[in-house]
C-alpha cells in the first residue's frame, strides 16, 4: 500500500497526481493499492480537487480535531510536510516513507521487479 500525504492547496502535490496515476495504473494489476490523505481543513476544497484530478484509488481526508490542533492521522504519522508518502507491506509493516517520489518509486520497481 502506498499512502500519501497531500493537500489540494499545495501546488507540489497537484503536479504530482498525474505520475501517480501512472504508477497506479502501472502496478495496481500487481497488487499495488494507494490511499491518500489529505489535510484539507475546508472540505469543499478537497471535493473541488478530487472531482478535477479524478484519482481512482483511495481518497480520505484528515480530521481536524480543533482550529488550534493538526490533522489526526498526519500527527500520528508525524509527518511534517506534504507531500509525504510510506510504503506498507502485506504484513503491514512500514518499509519506505520518503517525501521523494523517486525514492518511493524505486522501492516499487524493486518490489514489483519492473
């Protein structure tokens, strides 16, 4: 599973979606499922983006639990920038997590062996 960390007002992390669709739909066949999470505070922004760039994995955003506190999910991962992404295993286990797409699309090409 690769997730990402995203956000739709982030100019870095809506340039990316495209090569990431090309990963998917390159190794989704293989087993290869994504999530992403985005840190969107105004819903209607993430909608906005999710209907523009038309992702066909996972998509979920993160809560809020106040105005003054960050993102659930993010915090927990303690991720701090975006984009982000890790990599998790079949057995659930994390084995990359890299703000570089290079260094994560590396770890796939040895994962899937193409």
């Amino acid at each position: 599973i690769r997730i990402d960390f995203w956000a739709s007002w982030r100019v870095p992390c809506r340039k990316a979606i495209p090569y990431w669709k090309h990963v998917y739909a390159k190794y989704n066949s293989g087993g290869l499922e994504m999530v992403s999470i985005s840190n969107d505070r105004y819903r209607e922004d993430w909608i906005e983006a999710l209907e523009k760039e038309q992702m066909p994995w996972i998509q979920v955003v993160d809560q809020f639990p106040s105005e003054k506190e960050g993102t659930r999910v993010s915090e927990l991962f303690k991720i701090l920038s975006f984009h982000f992404y890790i990599l998790v295993d079949k057995n659930g286990e994390v084995i990359a997590s890299s703000g570089d797409e290079e260094a994560i699309t590396q770890k796939l090409k040895q994962i899937f062996k193409r």
